[in-house]
C-alpha cells in the first residue's frame, strides 16, 4: 500500500471526488430543467467541486509544502524563528477551536431541510481544516502525519484518502436517498388516485320514509 503515499494518488483521488460532486450537480440542474423536483442542492455540489479541484492544484504543486517554506523565511528574517512554535500552536489550535466550533453549530442551527448536507459539508470542512493545520507544519504535527507511516505510507495522507472516501460515501448516500423519495412519491400518489376513482358508497337519505 506504499503507492497511497505518492502525491500523484493524492492528487488523483481529490480529482475523482470532485468529479463525482460535478456530476451530482449537473443532474440536478437537469432534473430541475426538465420540470422534476429537486432533492439536491447544485450550489453546494459546485461550490465543492471547485473546492476540491483547489485543492487538488494545490496537492499537485506542493504549496502546502511552499508556504511553510515562506513561513519559515519569514520567521528567520524577522528573528522570531526561534519562538515560532509557541506560534505555531496558537494557530493549530484557533482551526482545532474553529472546527469545533463550526460542528457544534452546524448541528444545532441547520435547517432540517438542509440536514442532509451536514455529513459531506463537514468532511470537507475537516478536510480543510486538516490541510490548513498541515501547512502551519508544526515540528510535534509534523513528527506524527509526514514522519510515521501506516502500510508505506504517511499518516497524513491516510487520513487524507480516509476522510475523501467518507466524502464519496456521504454523497452516494445522499443520492441513493434522493432516488428512492422520487420514486416513493409516484406511488404514493398513484394510491391516492386508486382510492379517489374507486366507487363511492351511496350517502343514506336523511328524509323520513
């Protein structure tokens, strides 16, 4: 499994997804211009989609890599290299306390009709969060997601391949859930048309005989 390790396969897999999140987009739009009722949100598939395809970019030219390298010069030239780990925590601990934050309260305040978004939603804020706290390449981080390894591979890209995964079973779910409340609405109304046509019993007359 060494080969999950190459950024090329991390890269592919970010690009995969956001395919998948496209094409979840683009038949809603479809079902919704061909007169059906949508159960999907295009917004949110294409706002992740493009997300992702960033992501992806980013991946591919290293630029998480990149800007800790800045960060790094910039720490030197300025002469607080020294100290820039108390730094460093501060701010892995800010996305930690956002993200927490973010869950709790997105589970209390979504609408209900928006709740079926929260599982792929909050992947992929975790997702984002997870790179934001790579790149701040905290040195005790770094020791444990670029330096150990599970199978050949780094543990941070495991857990990268993990969470993408989550966001693939989230939204196929979402979907299979979609196809099945279409198609139960059809036969729901089909029996509400069956008991309006069936015959009536006649009404007793209330005259006297």
């Amino acid at each position: 499994m060494s080969w999950l390790g190459s950024s090329w396969c991390i890269v592919g897999a970010y690009i995969l997804v956001s395919i998948l999140t496209l094409i979840l987009g683009s038949v809603e739009v479809a079902r919704r211009r061909g007169g059906s009722e949508g159960h999907l949100w295009p917004a949110f598939w294409f706002g992740t989609t493009i997300l992702l395809l960033a992501m992806a970019v980013g991946r591919a030219g290293d630029l998480g890599g990149l800007l800790a390298d800045f960060g790094r010069r910039q720490a030197r030239s300025e002469g607080w290299y020294q100290t820039r780990r108390s730094l460093q925590a501060v701010v892995v601990g800010s996305i930690a306390a956002v993200w927490a934050v973010a869950v709790i309260v997105a589970i209390w305040r979504v609408p209900e009709r928006r709740r079926r978004y929260l599982p792929p939603a909050l992947l992929v804020f975790t997702l984002v969060c997870f790179a934001g706290i790579r790149i701040i390449s905290l040195h005790q981080i770094d020791a444990v997601l670029l330096r150990r390894d599970l199978a050949g591979a780094p543990i941070g890209i495991i857990i990268e391949h993990i969470v993408l995964l989550a966001i693939v079973t989230a939204s196929l779910t979402m979907l299979v859930s979609s196809l099945r409340r279409r198609r139960s609405k059809p036969a729901a109304a089909d029996a509400t048309d069956r008991r309006s046509s069936a015959p009536q019993p006649p009404v007793p007359s209330s005259e006297p005989g």
